[in-house]
C-alpha cells in the first residue's frame, strides 16, 4: 500500500468518524460544523483516489463527484437555514 492510498484512506475513514455525528431526534436531521467536515473530508478523499479518471475527464466519476458535492451543498445551505430560523 502506498503513501496514497494510505493518505487518502485515513481521510475517508475521518470523514466518516465526523459523519456519524449526524442526528435524528424529534425536531428533525441536525448535522452540525463536524458533519459538514466530515462530508467534505469523504469528498476529498474521492476525489483523491478517482484523481487520475478526474484528469481524463471520466463521466461517471464526474457525474458521482458532483452528486456528492451536489449533497454537500444541500446540507450546509439545511445548516445554514437551522441555524437561522433556531
């Protein structure tokens, strides 16, 4: 295993650490500052192991990597309007 995929395991596996502080309780879905992290943590580490079909222009690994980045949004536009209306 190289350096690489160790780098960009590790990231992933962060991310999905920060992800898991995601909550469902009776007033709805709260994800809070380390939920956003850890989403974008998982993003860079997909595009970190998909780099070199990113550079060749690969449809479906673009397609994928702007529905998650799609999502990511979504939820931080979500947080952003929680915290407003809170």
């Amino acid at each position: 295993m190289n350096k690489k995929q160790l780098l960009f395991g590790l990231l992933f596996g962060l991310g999905l650490f920060f992800t898991a502080s995601y909550s469902i309780d009776n007033r709805g879905f709260h994800s809070g500052i380390y939920g956003v992290i850890g989403c974008l943590l998982m993003l860079s580490a997909y595009c970190g192991f998909n780099w070199d079909k990113l550079k060749a222009h690969d449809h479906h690994t673009r397609l994928i990597l702007g529905w998650i980045t799609g999502i990511t949004i979504l939820i931080v536009i979500l947080d952003i309007a929680e915290a407003v209306l809170a």
